[in-house]
C-alpha cells in the first residue's frame, strides 16, 4: 500500500496528473493540483485554529467542492474527520458532535445556520460555513482559507491509526460512529478499484453523497486512479442522463432508486450512451428484471454490490471484466473474508445455498463503535468477524446472495417472509416503476405483508391484477395481504428505500385505495 494516509491520495495524485481534470461540479471544474492547493489552505487554516493530529472535525453538507477539500485538508493535518449525513437534523447533529467531541464543524450555510450558538453548549470551537451570505456569527469558509498557504506537508500518520468516524443511521436507537483506520478506506479504495478497473481513463457520474461510504469510496477511487469525478448535490434523473451524454461518462455508481427514475425517464430512450462501460447499484438489493430494463438502456453492464459504513464501504463486487449475476451481490473484495452462520446458533456455519447471517472478516473492518463498547461487542468478535445483520445464502463459487435485512423479516403465523423476495417478484410486473414491502400489525397473525407500489406513467392496474400476479409467482403465504398505489417511497439521503417507513402509508391511507 503506497499511502499510509488517506490524505496522501490528492497529493499523489496532483503530483501524477497536475492540471488534468478531477472534479466537475455544475459549471465548475478543478483540476488535480488545484484540489491540492485548496485542501492545503483548509488544512492550514484549520492548524491555525487549534485543530491537530487526533482531533475531531465534523463534516455536514450536500456534495460540493468546499466538503472535498475541507474532507482532504481534515486528514491532512492527522484529524480524524467526521462526515454526517445531510438529512439529520439540528438536534441529531448535536449529538453526534457531542458524542465524538468534535472540535470544529464545517458545514453548508443551510446546514450550518441552524448550529450557530453550538459553541456554547459544546466542546466545538469554530462552525465554518461555506456558501453566499454568511452571518457574522459564523466564519464563513471563504474568509478562512482566503490567507492561508497553498502549500503544506501531509502529517505522517500511521495506517491503522483512527481516520474517520462514520454514524450509522440510527433506526433501532440513538447513532453509533463506526471508528475506521486509514487502512480500512485505503484497502477498501483499492480493492473496489481494482474489482471495477477505475482508472484514469474513467469519467465517473454520480450523486451519491460524498458523507456515505458508498459515495466516499467512489470520490476516492475515481480521485486515487486519475479519473474525472462529474458530481451531481442531487439526483434528478435528466441531469445525470444528460451528465452522462455531455462528459462521454465510462461509469455511473447509483442505488436502486436512481436507476427506476432514469427507467422512468423519457429522455433515456433518447440519448447517446454508448461511452459507459460499467453501472454498479447498490445500497439495496434491486430486482434483477429491473437490471436487465437498465442495461437494455443503457448498453452496459449493470454490476450489483454491497457494503456496510462497518466495512469503509463495499465488502463485495463483481470482477469488472469476470462473470457476474444479476441477483447476487458478487464475491468478496480481496483480503477479505465471508461465511453464513446459522441465525440460531451463532458459532455453526451453515452448508452451501442455505440462508443464514453474512459476517465478514478483514483488513476494511472498523475498529469498532466510537466510545460503546457494549454496542461493539453484539456485532464484533474478538477474532474480527462483523455480524452484518443481513440474511444471506453463498454458492460453492463463493457468489453471495443476500435475502434480506434480519430485521427487516416479516414473521406472518410462524412462517418468515422476506421483504426483498416480493419486492423482487413485484418489481416485474410490467406496470410497477418501485416497489417496497412493509409489516403491518394483525391481531391474529402478528404481522401481515403490504405492498407498497409506485406505477410506471400511464399504468392503471388494479389490486386484484397486481395480486393475481403475485400469486403465480409466489407462495400463498408471501402473497401481500394488502396492496396501497402511492407517489413515490421515502428514501434516505443516498436514495435507500426506509421500510420503517412504510407504516406511515399505511395509517394515512383512505379507506378506498385498499383492497
């Protein structure tokens, strides 16, 4: 490993590829030495403030240039940075910042404005703002790198020393930092790299947030091999179609959502797509005849993969140029370990094509939960495998299949039913644009299954087509005991269907579009 820091990535890469393009942002494009100098300014701005090796700096924006650099400059000066997902709000923030013991925040002004006075009430000694207008009470970005050097000397640190604290979503409690050393992301950088074949020659599309490991291992990648990284603040179907026409973009990284709008698009049946050469999705498992559509589409292969915040990001992939199936998440990243366990006996490894919890073992593990050990001990052994929380099956090849969340299964009279095994069958039918299934409560039976179903424009089937399908396809006992037609499914800040979600549909809904 030729970095012992992730900060080492931009500087490297200044080095190697000078005044080549790196990152397109709207009308704006930087090249490799200019993220460089600006990365140095943050870094020394931020020494200059008081921040060092060790301390704690919180990220919290959309995608923009200004969280690139300020993300680089962090870990250039041996800070551990902290990246917070956009769609947390004031008083989350204020936890995970205190939780942490950040020293400063950088964030967006509509992000930021709402922490001011942050200082008061926490160890945080400066909130730094980036954007137009920014109050006196802040500082705003611009005026705190406008004199600092554009030159600095990367703070060498050592590869398994603390790099980043990323906050899982905190759905079932308060948020959890997963701690991940410099090796995790790097080791994690270069293996995806390598399973996908980034290169220099790549121009990547994307608007997965920068915050996600999915989105970070991405920027890095792209950034660590000389590529051109196109990013987008937010997905909008049109923009990255044109995105991708305009930039002649090689790759296009998404989630499931993203790609049942670009199916839904009018405009993908009308543009010139021939330059990708590779579409990976993951996040979430996507129904395989939804991946064919995509592929159909845009003339590429469409790769599924998965990761945990746990793992710096991805734990498998496909090999860019081996086979690969629709429907399976692929095959370990290098140096990495999977086995399924048995979800009733946790130390009993099941046999090939039986379901069972996916633990994962290796060098992009995190170190464990910031400052929770007790949290840290459910998940990680003392010989380094992470119970994933995923229900999943492995074939003799090593392909690995996941079946679903374990906490997302719906327990119907004794019977177990997978949420992702009908939103696959669902997803086929040929009016259904997105699908996601859900519990409900039932005095009887404990939980029911619900369908919840955005339609494809134009389409108008009724309950009982959707149904009659279903049952063909489907055990009686999976088929949803009840169907709801809605506009659109909740999703998080990377497009991550919320099936906790769900429910909400479900008390809101009118007595005549139930079945």
């Amino acid at each position: 490993m030729k970095e012992s820091s992730i900060a080492q990535i931009i500087s490297n890469a200044a080095n190697t590829f000078g005044e080549k393009t790196a990152l397109i942002i709207d009308d704006l494009q930087l090249s490799y030495s200019q993220l460089d100098a600006l990365s140095n300014q943050v870094a020394n701005a931020l020494a200059t403030q008081g921040i060092s090796s060790g301390d704690r700096v919180t990220l919290y924006g959309a995608n923009a240039w200004e969280w690139i650099v300020s993300y680089y400059g962090i870990l250039k000066i041996g800070a551990v940075v902290n990246p917070i997902n956009v769609m947390l709000t004031p008083t989350e923030v204020e936890y995970v910042v205190a939780d942490c013991g950040a020293k400063a925040i950088i964030a967006s002004k509509e992000k930021g404005l709402p922490l001011l006075g942050l200082e008061n009430r926490s160890g945080i000694e400066a909130v730094i703002l980036y954007g137009d207008d920014i109050p006196p009470s802040a500082t705003a970005f611009a005026d705190f790198i406008e004199t600092a050097a554009s030159t600095s000397e990367v703070i060498e640190t050592d590869v398994d020393a603390l790099s980043t604290i990323c906050y899982t979503s905190g759905t079932t409690g308060k948020p959890k930092g997963a701690m991940l050393s410099h090796k995790a992301v790097l080791t994690n950088i270069m293996m995806t790299a390598l399973m996908h074949g980034r290169c220099a020659d790549d121009t990547v599309v994307t608007a997965l947030p920068c915050p996600h490991v999915y989105g970070n291992v991405v920027m890095n990648a792209c950034f660590n091999n000389g590529g051109t990284l196109v990013l987008h603040a937010t997905f909008q179907a049109e923009a990255i179609l044109n995105s991708i026409e305009q930039h002649r973009a090689t790759v296009f990284d998404g989630v499931p959502t993203m790609y049942m709008y670009l199916l839904e698009s009018p405009l993908i049946k009308e543009g010139n797509y021939s330059s990708l050469r590779l579409c990976t999705v993951g996040g979430q498992s996507m129904p395989p005849s939804k991946m064919v559509e995509v592929e159909d589409r845009l003339g590429c292969p469409l790769m599924e993969l998965w990761g945990m915040t746990e793992l710096a990001g991805l734990g498998t992939a496909f090999a860019h140029n081996g086979d690969y199936r629709h429907g399976s998440i692929g095959i370990t990243l290098p140096y990495v370990q999977a086995k399924i366990m048995s979800t009733d006996k946790n130390d009993t490894e099941v046999a090939f094509g039986e379901s069972g919890e996916l633990v994962v073992k290796g060098p992009v593990v995190m170190q464990g939960y910031f400052g929770n050990e007790a949290a840290t001990r459910e998940v990680l052994s003392d010989d380094g495998w992470l119970r994933t929380g995923d229900v999943a099956t492995m074939d003799e090849d090593g392909f690995i299949t996941i079946v679903d969340r374990i906490k997302d299964m719906i327990l119907t009279a004794g019977y177990n039913i997978y949420p992702a095994e009908l939103e696959q069958v669902i997803a086929s039918h040929p009016d259904v644009a997105m699908v996601a299934v859900g519990p409900i409560p039932d005095a009887v039976k404990g939980e029911l299954a619900k369908a919840y179903i955005v339609l494809k424009q134009g389409s108008a089937p009724n309950h009982k087509q959707v149904l009659d399908f279903c049952r063909e396809r489907l055990a009686a006992y999976k088929v949803p005991r009840d169907i709801q037609f809605i506009d659109d499914l909740p999703k998080t800040s990377t497009g991550k269907i919320m099936r906790r979600e769900l429910i909400r549909f479900h008390r809101e809904i009118d007595a005549q579009t139930t079945i």
